[in-house]
C-alpha cells in the first residue's frame, strides 16, 4: 500500500501563490507515476497535471498551463504542485494521487489516493 498526505493548502488571494505538497510512504516512491487532481464545488474530479517516475516527463490540463508547475524530488519521496496567479475559479480540494510501479506514463488511471487538501482563492 502507498499511503499520501498532502499539505499547504489554505486560503490565499487573488493573484497569490501557493505551493502544495505530497508527501509518500514506502520505499517504491521513485518507481511512481504521480498526479495532481482538483474538485471544486458542485463539479466533477479533474486532471491538473502530471509527471513521470523519474520527473523528465510532465503534462498539464489546458486550465492551468503555464500558470501551475508539478515537481518532484525522489530523495525526499515529495511531489510539489507550484500554483501562480491565482483566480477564484482554481477553489478547490487538491489531491495527490500516484499509479502502481511499472504502470506506463499514459496509462489514465491511478490507484493510490490521499485525502486532499483544500485551497480556497479570494477575490
């Protein structure tokens, strides 16, 4: 099992920045594919971005290209999402989510979820 636990949301304004991060158990954190996803009220879970076992590889949602930037550091077994620019419309629970080891980049699904953590943009 890999357990996730994402930390830094909160309440920030318009404009600001934030920067999200989730934290992984085990050993095989390194052999993951990762992902950020979003729900925000009254709508459905969508894809925010994404990155690759080894973090050459990285894909965005067109809502946030250019404005959000997903990374990793393998030694600390943390993936980070660097929010910018903020707008109202990016309120939203934030979730990390990680593939099973081995899975292929393009592979849609993830496996391992956490509980989210909740950011909230004012205008």
């Amino acid at each position: 099992q890999v357990q996730l636990v994402e930390s830094g949301g909160g309440l920030v304004q318009a404009g600001g920045s934030l920067r999200l991060s989730c934290a992984a158990s085990g050993r095989t954190f390194s052999s993951n594919n990762m992902g950020w996803f979003r729900q925000a009220p009254g709508k459905e879970r969508e894809f925010v971005a994404k990155i690759n076992w080894s973090g050459i590889r990285t894909d965005y949602a067109n809502s946030v290209k250019g404005q959000f930037t997903i990374s990793r550091d393998n030694t600390k077994n943390t993936v980070y999402l660097q929010m910018n620019g903020l707008k109202p419309e990016d309120t939203a629970v934030y979730y990390c989510a990680a593939q099973r080891g081995g899975s292929s980049y393009l592979r849609s699904e993830f496996d391992y979820w956490g509980q989210g953590t909740q950011v909230t943009v004012s205008s």
